[in-house]
C-alpha cells in the first residue's frame, strides 16, 4: 500500500507552525549563541507538509529555493495549486520519503524540515529520512525535526492501544466514524472506573478532550498504524547517524537560562555534563509530551561578541498593542514572572517607533540611560519574541518579491475561506512568518479588497449559503439579526485594528 499505513482516507487539519520558518530557525540558533551557515536566500525542504500552508508561506515570505515531499497525492495537489497563486516557484513531489531519498535531480539543502512527521511513521521510513538528511543537507545546514516524546506520552499509549483495537474490532463504517465510535468506548471504560484510568486520571481525562478535538487531526494523531514516542537521546542517536548535533529548541522560551523549568530542579540539571542526559532529564522534570528540535550539520559554538555582532542585523517588529507589557509568563515548568525594571523599559522602546521596525541597535542606545546591558536587551527580545508580542524582521534578499507573493497568496486563502475553513493564517513577508487571522476576518478583508458595497451582508450569504453560523462566546448564533451584527463586530475590528498591522507586517496590499 502506498500510505504505508499512515492515515490517508481523512485529510490532515491545515497547520501553519512558525518554528518551519527561515527566519524563525536562525533566530532560535542565535539565542543559544550556534552558529550555521546558512545565508539568506537558501534551499529549503520540507518533508510531510501536509496541504502545504507552512511550505507556502514560507515560500512567499522568504528568497530562496523551496521543496516539500508528501507522499498524499490530494494534499500535494493543493499545496501545487496554492503555490501557482503565489507566484513564486515551489518543487512540489508526492514521493514518498523512501522514493525521494533516491532522487538525483535535486539540489543540497540549507535547511530540512519535518513537523510532527517521525513519530508517525516506519522505523523504515525513518531511516529514510535519516538518508535524507545525511546526503542531501550542506554543511553547516540546519534540521527541524518535532516529535512524541518520552516521558509525557508514555502513559498515553495504553489510552492510544484501546482507541486502535476497538476500531479494528468492533467499530465500523468510514474512518471518522470508526473514530466517533471508539472514543465513546474509551468513555464508557473510563466512566466504569476502570482500574488504569483510577491510577492515572489525567489519561482518563484526555479522553472528554480528545472527543472535542476536530476528528481530522484525531484520525491522524492517534489512529495510525505506526505511533512511537521516543526520547531525546533515542531521537538525537539516529540523527547522529547523518552527522547531526543538537543544537537548540525552535521553542525560545526553553533556550532561555532559568526559563522552562522550575528554580529548585535548576541546580540537578546543571550538575549534568552529558548532553543527551541533560535534555532527557529535562523532559522528565516538566514531563514534555513533545519536542521542537533543531540541529546543525557541523555544531560551532560562537562567542558573546559573535552574538552580539549577528544581532545588530536584526530589526524588530511590535505584534501585541498594550502599552503595560504583562510580567506573567507561562514555561513548561510553571509560571515565573519577568523583571518589570527590564521588560517594561524594553518594551516602551520598541513602541516608541508607533509600529515601525526598530534596529537592534538603536533599541540598545533607546534602554542605555536606564543600565539595561546588550546582554539582558537580547534575552528580553528572545522571551518578547517567543511569546509573541514580538518578530525579528526577515532577512530575506528580495523584500518586495516577497511582499507582492504574499499578498497574492493571502488573497487566495481568504478567497478559499469563502468555501472551507481551516488556513488560519496570512503570509507576513516582513517578518518571514505569518499571522492568525480567523476564517470570519478573512472573510471580511476579501469583501473588503473586492470592493464589495455591504460587506456584511455579503460575509453573511458567504456563509448561510453553506449553513453555517458564527460561534460567539461559545454560543452558536441562530438568527440572521445576531450573526449580523456578529459580522458587523469583526468588521469593525479589522479595519480599525487587524488590516492596518497586516499593513504594517507586509500581509495585505498598501
């Protein structure tokens, strides 16, 4: 069989991940003072884009050669079709990992990508992409692999097991259906306090949650044939294989020293030498259910004085509006607090600019009367960036391609959201990146640049002519009178908010 026992009948959610892109991997290297070599125009590859939303954005976003693989022919076929509305060229395959490992009409890659791919498949097909990576990524060249890991899903799998028996055995129908069935078999288990569910109740918990989860993702996340959480050391020794080192997390807030774990576990951990120990004790004490790693071919560690140099090529983006930043930050191990006498003068520099770009630079002249060091001025902006309330600007070397690719792909997608939901996000070609942007708001801004006279009568026939409704403060919104004046909200909210920072980010026309 071609999908090898990955789930083919259901289509995969669409999915765009910030960590996939150029822009975003570089960063993260930088936060833990790595060097690559990987300039600003590279050849991109992701294995297993899915329908392709993050491979597209990235695409338009960023200069540069780009590739995926999926071995889904109706998913390659989108992400093709996406593509051609974008404008700028993308090498779309439907291989299969095995079969792309095997070309020879393909170039060496800057960067390789995989997103929640390897937990998923064969231990052969992960030897194929160890294959990949081993011959097809440069020296130098950077790897994003995110994965299941050990210890968090360890008690899932029993959970996983009586999910994928009852399916097999008892339930029938289409795949979705087979899916509805075994999750309420999993509730009746639970709810007759069956034993292993007593001894763990957060597993017994999961599954009410899994059953409110859009069935897609669910078919895919728990109903495949192959489904293997492994451990950071099981994962980095195969990637050794193909000459790979780890080097930081694509998460910032984990490269961050004293962030991402609880104060009186700091001390165990830095009495750990090993790398491979360090990182799995780690998952341990915040018991991480999953990984976002990145790698480099060829590992240099670079001086402080390196950093701050690499930094000075870096401008920055405002994303959030509050002028009183919030010192409350959420980590894998906990809650801690930021250092208001460093965050707050950070943050009324970079809003000085009223939205502009602002030079790493000129933000260390802006904080210099106050005795902010360059130092703490970069962990600042790793955490603001993490979090969201900031973006490093793209370096890519054809900014205006990139602006006019990505207005033309962001037209499409809002085009598409007339008749499906799900691409959540627009191409944001000065940060590199992308924005969520919801299927109503994207609804709107396409009635808006076609020049329609009653957008919210219009967004409305768009969406009773499918029967839908919109959701507001999880009530669903039954007469015309009320989804009106829903619409009428939202479109207040984007012209007076959302489209002047699509604006401002390079998403929508000037």
């Amino acid at each position: 069989m071609w999908n090898a026992g990955y789930v083919s009948e259901v289509d995969y959610i669409y999915g765009y991940f910030s960590e996939l892109a150029p822009v975003r991997l570089k960063f993260a290297l930088l936060s833990r003072g790595v060097s690559h070599d990987v300039g600003d125009s590279p050849s991109y590859l992701e294995l297993g884009f899915g329908h392709g939303l993050s491979l597209n954005i990235n695409a338009a976003t960023s200069s540069g050669r780009f590739f995926g693989t999926d071995f889904n022919p109706s998913q390659a076929a989108y992400a093709a079709q996406i593509a051609r509305a974008c404008g700028k060229p993308l090498g779309i395959f439907d291989d299969s990992f095995e079969e792309f490992a095997r070309r020879d009409d393909l170039p060496q890659f800057d960067i390789i990508a995989l997103h929640g791919i390897w937990s998923w498949v064969s231990n052969e097909t992960r030897d194929a992409i160890v294959e990949i990576v081993r011959l097809k990524l440069k020296p130098g060249g950077i790897l994003y692999i995110s994965y299941n890991c050990k210890p968090g899903w360890s008690p899932i799998e029993p959970l996983r097991h009586l999910l994928n028996l009852h399916a097999a055995k008892a339930a029938a129908g289409g795949l979705l259906a087979r899916v509805d069935e075994s999750l309420h078999f999993a509730q009746r288990v639970v709810d007759a306090s069956a034993g292993y569910f007593d001894l763990y109740p957060s597993v017994g918990n999961m599954v009410e949650s899994i059953r409110k989860l859009d069935r897609s993702y669910v078919s895919h996340e728990y109903f495949n044939r192959h489904w293997l959480p492994e451990s950071f050391s099981e994962v980095s020794a195969r990637l050794a294989e193909a000459k790979m080192d780890f080097a930081a997390s694509a998460s910032l807030i984990d490269n961050m020293p004293g962030l991402g774990v609880p104060s009186h576990c700091q001390g165990l951990l830095a009495s750990i030498s090993d790398l491979a120990l360090y990182e799995t004790t780690r998952d341990y004490i915040v018991n991480r259910q999953f990984r976002r790693d990145i790698y480099v071919k060829g590992k240099r560690q670079m001086s402080v004085a390196e950093v701050a140099d690499r930094l000075e090529a870096y401008s920055f983006l405002t994303l959030a509006e509050t002028e009183q930043l919030p010192l409350t930050l959420t980590t894998a191990g906990g809650s801690a607090t930021l250092r208001s006498e460093i965050y707050q003068p950070v943050w009324e520099a970079l809003m000085a600019s009223n939205g502009a770009a602002v030079p790493f630079g000129v933000l260390v002249d802006r904080i210099a009367s106050v005795g902010i060091t360059r130092s703490q001025l970069a962990e600042t902006l790793f955490v603001l960036t993490g979090r969201g309330d900031v973006a490093p600007t793209s370096q890519s070397a054809t900014p205006e391609d990139d602006r006019i690719a990505s207005v033309a792909l962001n037209m499409e997608l809002c085009r598409r959201s007339k008749y499906s939901s799900g691409a959540n996000n627009l191409a944001a070609s000065n940060i590199g990146s992308a924005v969520p942007v919801t299927r109503v708001q994207q609804l709107v801004l396409l009635a808006l640049w076609e020049g329609v006279d009653e957008v919210e009568t219009t967004v409305w026939r768009w969406l009773s002519e499918q029967g839908e409704r919109l959701i507001s403060e999880g009530v669903t919104l039954e007469t015309v009178e009320e989804n009106l004046e829903e619409i009428r909200k939202i479109h207040g909210e984007v012209t007076s908010k959302l489209l002047p920072l699509l604006r401002r980010l390079g998403a929508a026309p000037v």
